[in-house]
C-alpha cells in the first residue's frame, strides 16, 4: 500500500508522463481509500488545467507576492496530517 507522500509524489508525475502500469494501479487502490489523497488528485489535476489554459499567467503574477507565514504553516500541519 503507497503512503500518502508516495500517492501525492505519483499524482504529480502522473501529470508530465504515463506512470507504468503497477504503479498507476497502485495509486488508483490508494486513491480509492483515501478521500485526502483524491481531493489532492482533483485539486492538481484543476491546477493543471488552469495553467494550460493561461501560459500568460507567470507574466502577470506579481514578483513580490508570497504567501503569509501563517498559510504556510498550515498547509505545512495539513501534509504532516496527512501524511500518517
């Protein structure tokens, strides 16, 4: 059974190239047992998506916006969780 680190790990290279059978098979029995890792799967996929859509997006992001301090703690305490 794949760890969450692991199912995340395949989810994302999922996105740039065909993951081998055994591994795509072991990610779809983990996707189907964890609803955090799904949500995670739908939420990159969306990203993903989103992007494709907008090449222009780098362009128009401001260089010096970063997220607060307290957002990345907890999306830091929201991966530990997860990732038990």
């Amino acid at each position: 059974m794949l760890s969450c680190r692991e199912a995340s790990r395949l989810v994302s290279e999922g996105l740039d190239h065909n993951l081998p059978w055994a591994q795509r098979l072991s990610l779809r029995l983990h996707l189907m047992m964890c609803r955090g890792c799904s949500r995670f799967r739908r939420q990159i996929e969306g990203l993903d998506r989103f992007v494709r859509r907008h090449p222009d997006l780098p362009e128009r992001i401001e260089p010096e916006a970063t997220l607060p301090a307290e957002a990345r703690e907890r999306i830091k305490a929201a991966a530990r969780h997860t990732d038990r």
